[in-house]
C-alpha cells in the first residue's frame, strides 16, 4: 500500500486532475431526441446491464434508447417515461458528481465531533454518510473500515470518489469525498469539515487508495 501511495506521490498534480470536457453522466436529465455525448455513456451503462442491444452505441437518444430506459424502469420498478432524471440515475447506480460536491461544501466548517453524523459535528465517516445519504441517495456504511470494503477499487479518484488514508498503521481508517483539483473534503479532527491537498506531503504519504460507489 505505501508503494502505492508513493508512486501516486510521484506522479504529483497530474494523477488527481482527470481532464473535464462536459457534464458528467447523472448531472443532467436525459430524454428523448437529445443529442449529448452523455447519450453514450447512458447506452453504454445499459448495455452491460442487459438493456441496450443495438450494434452500436451513439450520442442521439432515440428509440432504441428511450426503449431501454422504458424496460431497465419497468423491471426496477420505478417511474417508467423513458426519460433519464434522478429516479432512474439511482437506480442505474449512477449520481451527480456536482451534487455531491455542493453537497459536501455546504458542510464546510461544521465541527468535529467524535461518533458525529449530523451537521451539529461530524466525524470522518459519519460526514461521509450523512453528504452521500442527503446528496445522491447513496447509503454508505458506518465505518472507514466497511465503507473501504464495499468501494470499487479505482486507480485514481475522479470527482465523488472517496478517498482513504491509514493513520495509525492497520488500515483504512480515515477517508474523505474527492472534489477535484487535486482536493478533497472531510472531517478533520483538528479543524472539522475542512478541505485538504491530496499530493501535500502529510496526506500523500498516507493516502492507500480510492474507491467508487455508483
């Protein structure tokens, strides 16, 4: 883990900057006759569910599209108009990154609170919760510690990605919401919610990983 965290280190700004060129897929509503290049990326996530099955995927949401919304909304029981909103994001497993990033900032200078998991003091993990809970309806689990265990492993964070560090020496046991630029936010037990450098020498030493929950 920390020849992880080393090379991370090495590769400095450049491993924690992903190159923004459009709203990511779940920031905006997706419906029929649109033309976006999320269109595709909404294809694509149906597709490996079973839903799409054209021979190719495209940016124009069409017929074949607002079909595979229809049937994914249908059998998951929800709202079925064919149009890609809130409800079927969820369900699809996908979020707003800028959500949760307005989400995660509200909170700034809420104070610490050992055990805290509501804006009167937060800790690390229940700030965490409490910001994906209120912000995407992603429930997390309690702990750094099972939180790290139902994450998918990525390589490096994009925006809403979480972020974990090992403090004492025996694994995960600090963690923090990705928001770009290099940063990430969480619950400081010296300044409360707070926002912190990922390459400053502190955290990238520690830093063991990120991982993704959509």
């Amino acid at each position: 883990m920390k020849k992880l965290a080393a090379g991370l280190a090495l590769a400095g700004v450049i491993a924690f900057n992903p190159i923004v060129g459009h709203a990511a897929l779940g920031d905006q509503t997706l419906k029929p006759d649109m033309q976006h290049s999320d269109v595709q990326e909404l294809q694509e996530t149906l597709e490996k569910k079973g839903y799409f099955t054209y021979s190719k995927t495209t940016d124009y949401y069409g017929d074949y599209t607002t079909q595979a919304v229809k049937e994914f909304q249908s059998d998951k029981g929800i709202t079925v108009d064919g149009v890609t909103g809130k409800e079927t994001y969820k369900a699809l497993g996908v979020f707003s990154k800028e959500a949760i990033v307005k989400t995660a900032k509200k909170y700034e200078g809420t104070p610490y609170e050992w055990g805290g998991e509501s804006p009167d003091g937060f800790d690390c993990s229940g700030y965490l919760q409490y910001i994906f809970e209120e912000g995407v309806g992603v429930e997390l689990d309690r702990t750094v510690a099972h939180i790290y265990e139902d994450g998918k492993e990525v390589s490096s964070p994009a925006i809403g990605d979480i972020v974990f560090f090992e403090l004492e020496g025996d694994g995960p046991d600090h963690a923090g919401v990705y928001i770009g630029d290099g940063e990430f936010m969480h619950a400081s037990s010296s300044k409360g919610v707070t926002t912190s450098d990922l390459n400053g020498s502190y955290w990238s030493d520690r830093y063991i990983g990120a991982k993704r929950y959509r």
